[in-house]
C-alpha cells in the first residue's frame, strides 16, 4: 500500500547493504556480486499516516558492475546525423534484427564523460565537433545497476579522416536525414533504450538552434537543473515524446505480442497525446485530404486516394487531386510531429474518420484543422453535396462535388430570383429574432412548374450565392425510413440546404406511389419537417412538376412559407438566355427579336431552349433559322400553353391566399415582413 498523494516529498529511507561478495568476475567488463540487502519498512495506519518498522532483509540480491559508458547524437554541420547500422549480439539474440546505433563506447577508468565521448566520436568515426551539449546521466537498471550512461549531443562535426574503431562486429556509417531517424525510432530500428533516449531527446530540429551561451549554461556542471529543463523544453518541442518513444520505440519488437503492453501503450497514448476525430459528414474532412495534398506534407507516403475537385480555373471545370490513402501517416507542421490515421467505420459502410494526434497539449492539431479550413475555403471550390449512404447510414460528400453557378446564369422571369435570394438572405441574418418570439427556426419553399423551367438551376445558383451546402433526400429510396429519415433532417447543420425534389413522385396526396416497397410514410415526412424533434436552422426546398398531386397538409404554412412558380420560357427570358450566348457578336440583339418571334411565349422550357442553343455555340443566325423545329416537334404545344396559363392561374390565386395569410400574421410582434407565408415575394413576382 502507497501513499494516496503528497503535495511534497518527504525523506526517503534508504536501502542498506549488509554484505556481499563476488560471484562472478571477467575483467574490467563485469562483475557480479551478491549482496544482503536492508529494505526499510512503511506501514500505514487507519487514519492514512505512516511510519517506519523495521526492515525486511533480502538475503542474496545481485548487483552488476560494469563500466559507465557514453552515447552521443552526433550532427553534422549540414545537419546529418552520424549513426552505424550494426550487427550487436543481444539484438540478434533477443529481437533476431540488425540495428542502428549512434556513436557509443565505455568509459576508461579515470576518464571525464565528455572526454570519452569525443574520443569515441574520433575513433569510431572520424568526425570532431567543438560544440558539445551534455543531455542527461542515468543508470540502465534502477535496481541492478549496470554502470552510469552518459548522453551528449554533438552539433557542427566534421569529417577529419576515417575512424580507428576496435569493434569486432560488422558495422556500416550511415549519414541520415532527420526525418530518416524518426522514422527509424517510431519503427524500432534502434535495438536498446539508452541510444533511443539519446536520440529522441534531441531529434526535433529546433533542437539544433543553441546559441553560444546556451551550450555554456547546458554542459556547466554549476548550471540549475531547471535551468537546463527549461532550455531544452524551448528548444526542443517534442521533448515529451522522448519519454513516450523510450518505452514505446524500444520495447514495441520485444513485447508486440503481450497484450498487457498493447494495453498499456494505449492508456499511455491517452495520457500524454492529444486527438482530434474528423468525420467524412462534415466539410472539413475533404478539406483536409486537399491541404495535406496541397502542401506536400505526403510527399514521403506511398499510399494515395484520388479524388476530382472542382474549379472555374481548371480546364474542363476539375483536376486530379490526391490525399492520404487508408492507414497511418506521419508528417510535421510548423515543426510539431503529427500522426494521422485515415479509418474506415465498419466494412464497406462508406463512412471513414481522419484521426490526427500529436504529444501534448492540442494547440498544434487546432492549428493545423484551422489553417486545412482556412485553406478549402479560399480555393476556388464548388458545392458541397451531401446524399444518404444506406450502407452508412448517414450524410456522406466528397470534397468540391459540384461547380458554383453565378445567379446571373439562372434565367428566370424579372426579378424572380432576386426577390427569393433576399427572403433567404433575410432568413439567414434572422436567428435571434425567431429565437426571442419562441419560432422554430425554419424556412421552407416549394418550386413548382413544368420541367426545365429552372428549379434545380435555381437551387445552385442560391447555394453558391451564399455558400451553403446542399443535403439531397432521395424519398423513394425502399431502405429508407421514418426514423432514419427523422435522424438524417436533425443530423442537417444550421444555415444548410435540404433538397426534396420531385416530391409529388413519391406522394400522390398521402399515398406513396409505390406501396410495397416504399418505406417513408406521408406521416413520417411531415414529423421530419416540423415535428417535435425536428431539428432547427435549416432551409427545405421541395420541388415538383405538379403541385396539384400534393396534399394540403404538406404545404401549409409552417411547412412551406414561400410557395415560388416556375413557368415555360418567357419572350423576356428567351431574349436574355440568347444575348447571354451571343454576347459581343454584332446583330445578336436583333436575332434575338427575330427568335422570339418564332418562339411564342410559354411554348417550350428554358432547358429545352439552352439545348438548341447549345448546338450552335458560335453561329447565332443558325439557331435562330432552326428555332422553328423546337415548336414543330413538341406536339404538345397547346397542351403546354395551356399548362403555362392554368400556372398563371394557379399564380394568382396563391398570391389571394398568400395575402389573406399575411393579413393574419402579420400581427405578430416583430418586424412587417417576418411572417411564415409569401406575401412578400409574391407581391414582387410578374406574373
């Protein structure tokens, strides 16, 4: 039993030997001894307190000398390190590998440490240094002694002529990197602790940045050791991880296979590191793949995703980008050790997390997250698009899935899309007023029209204006259901667009057009809009070609707050769509009268127009001489002139209702226009 926990330290009594005598004797290189041992005795009484009594003996304990030896961290002036690639013995013996080692070799009777150690720096290699840092003296067993090992640093060496080593085994100099040496201790190629403690006490390279002064104060035997503590912790930011690697690096080959250590190692991980989980929901994670890619920091990695990402300035609208493929990876920023691991959740599920995790306090990895989103959002990138993994059971993305779109592209009827993109942007700016007046903060619109009348162009170009994402549900999907439904509309971050579309595909009133297999339920739908549990923040689109086929309940007020129609081209849209094209070729806006002339209003849709347009990117005349075919060969013209003028009608009596709403809402507290119905774009809209 042990002390709970002292606020200070107390006198320690000290083990005490008895007798001894020697065992064992091979010369200067070991000695074994057997010693009686005196071990004091703490006992503890109810209260908590203790106090000494007696002693236990240990009759035969061994004791083993052996010569006091140096290891040094050798570097050179071009900032190579110095260390052999050996065969030694007891890593043959016990981990069956070759290793690496630094600089290392006992120390002669009555010889200083330093002076040791750049005499084996001589010997063994052939390099001199002037510029010598004495890191630490430590013992290699706390109980069976085994010498004193004496760790140096050695910046600035140079090569002076080849070495005169005396070792028996073969060895190899090898100059490496420092990144080469890290990633030799994380991979346990140094086969024993004191050369893994002498290395990683130093291998950050801010480590090589000493002054003058701050060597003199480092090797003074007159020096604080706080002193000494403080200097090396500013120089050297991961001194942390030295102690971790001491017995993780040292010891991984040795115990990989007891699980008491793999335990352990994790509750030491849990102690001293710092993680951050990044999930493949959010932005941030592709955000993430594109910067690490960007900023070379893979650029020692040999496992790769590829992924496309938009842009307005790549040719065809996209290029080629990599990331971090699955598994684990090491890379450094801003002079911190960052390791990170790329997961996958569940076999063949589609959701992955991105692990990052450094020693120590958080600080680097926010850093780094933050420059990562600093970095996605100034690159020109395209929409976010979120839809549902079934295998996942949840939002997934890949970074940049679609190309902005400019509103000014978007043609519709006057004023139309600016009258919507400033009731979104009141929304937007209007979160503390519905939270005041105790409104759940939602808004919902319904686009209904014809198909090609510019719906979905339309849901782009107010993503893009505002920089929003766009969640899209698939409703006929037979997997699914109310409850997964109801989980993927509250997992919807605040300020984000979600996009049902062809809605009245899937519900014809309140049945679902394919019963059998159709999984949501009309009911379900309405919970997961305005329901109890229904989450906040969000802005609903739906879309449908047929508004007629929807039930009431769906779209009453509080559901749908703007109900927006869209019409087949007009003679003004068709004109803007083709001087749009035709911009700077001289006649196109007398073309322009003539197409409009061919076309009558409200005969084909905007989508359709664009199509025709499309064949004929530099050739206006010939569009213009062909736009009979586009009425021609809709058989169903009349049918959609009449369609177009029942939206009309449909227009107009919705603005009736809509101002009626308005009348009664408009008694709310609060600002005129803050209502749940839109009276205050449809006042706006030419109809």
């Amino acid at each position: 039993m042990g002390d709970q926990g002292l606020s200070s330290r107390r006198e320690l009594q000290p083990w005490k030997c008895l007798s001894s005598k020697e065992i064992l004797h091979t010369g200067k290189w070991c000695t074994i001894e057997e010693h009686e041992i005196s071990l004091p005795t703490r006992v503890y009484t109810e209260g908590g307190k203790s106090e000494m009594s007696g002693s236990t003996i240990i009759p035969k304990w061994i004791w083993i000398k052996s010569p006091s030896f140096i290891n040094v961290a050798a570097v050179t002036k071009e900032g190579k390190w110095v260390v052999f690639h050996q065969t030694k013995y007891a890593c043959m013996k016990s981990l069956n590998s070759n290793t690496l080692a630094p600089v290392g070799g006992y120390i002669d009777e009555n010889e200083e440490p330093l002076v040791a150690a750049k005499r084996e720096l001589l010997e063994e290699t052939g390099y001199v240094s002037d510029n010598w840092v004495d890191l630490h003296a430590s013992v290699p067993d706390a109980n069976r002694g085994c010498g004193i090992g004496h760790l140096f640093l050695a910046l600035d060496c140079e090569f002076k002529g080849h070495g005169e080593s005396d070792d028996l085994e073969e060895q190899q100099l090898l100059l490496l990197s420092t990144d080469e040496i890290e990633d030799a201790i994380l991979n346990g190629e140094f086969g024993v602790q004191s050369w893994i403690a002498t290395l990683s006490m130093v291998y950050s390279p801010n480590a090589f940045s000493f002054t003058e002064w701050e060597v003199t104060l480092l090797t003074s035997k007159g020096a604080h050791p706080f002193l000494r503590y403080v200097l090396r912790s500013a120089k050297n930011n991961l001194l942390l991880s030295s102690i971790l690697i001491m017995f993780v690096g040292g010891l991984t080959r040795m115990l990989s296979r007891n699980l008491l250590f793999f335990m352990s190692r994790e509750y030491i991980e849990a102690l001293i590191m710092s993680t951050v989980e990044v999930r493949n929901e959010d932005p941030l994670y592709g955000f993430l793949l594109s910067y690490l890619y960007d900023n070379d920091y893979l650029r020692k990695t040999n496992s790769l995703i590829a992924f496309t990402t938009q842009s307005k300035r790549a040719r065809g609208g996209s290029y080629l980008s990599f990331g971090p493929g699955e598994g684990h990876h090491i890379f450094n920023f801003d002079g911190r050790r960052i390791w990170m691991s790329r997961v996958m959740l569940g076999e063949n599920f589609g959701r992955q997390k991105i692990l990052l995790q450094c020693y120590g306090k958080p600080e680097p990895l926010k850093q780094f997250i933050a420059a990562a989103r600093k970095h996605g959002f100034n690159r020109d990138s395209g929409i976010l698009v979120y839809t549902v993994s079934m295998r996942a059971m949840g939002w997934v993305t890949q970074p940049n899935s679609r190309p902005r779109r400019s509103l000014k592209s978007v043609i519709l009827e006057d004023g139309r899309a600016e009258s919507i993109v400033a009731d979104v942007e009141e929304f937007l700016k209007s979160q503390t007023w519905y939270q005041e007046r105790g409104l759940g903060y939602r808004r919902g619109y319904l686009f209904y029209g014809p198909p090609g009348s510019g719906k979905t162009s339309l849901l782009f170009g107010i993503a893009s204006h505002f920089d929003l994402s766009i969640y899209s549900l698939n409703l006929s999907d037979p997997e699914l259901t109310d409850s997964l439904l109801q989980t993927l509309m509250n997992q919807v971050p605040t300020g984000s667009m979600v996009v049902l579309e062809d809605v009245d595909s899937v519900f014809v009133g309140r049945q679902s057009t394919e019963p059998k297999s159709k999984s949501v339920t009309f009911s379900g739908l309405l919970n997961a809009i305005d329901g109890v549990a229904a989450g906040e923040g969000r802005i609903l689109f739906l879309t449908t070609n047929h508004k007629e086929k929807l039930d009431p309940a769906l779209i009453r007020p509080g559901r749908i707050d703007l109900e927006v129609p869209f019409c087949l081209s007009t003679t003004s849209q068709m004109k803007r769509l083709f001087l749009e094209f035709y911009q700077g070729i001289e006649g196109s806006a007398d073309l322009s009268d003539e197409l409009t002339s061919v076309i009558p209003s409200g005969q084909i849709s905007m989508a359709k127009l664009q199509g025709h347009l499309l064949k004929y990117k530099i050739d206006p005349k010939s569009a213009v001489a062909s736009a009979g075919e586009l009425v021609r060969g809709d058989t169903g013209g009349s049918v959609q002139s009449s369609s177009n003028e029942a939206e009309c009608c449909i227009t107009a009596l919705d603005e009736e209702i809509t101002r009626n709403r308005a009348e009664a809402l408009r008694q709310l507290p609060g600002p005129p226009r803050r209502t749940s119905c839109p009276y205050s774009l449809l006042s706006r809209i030419k109809t």
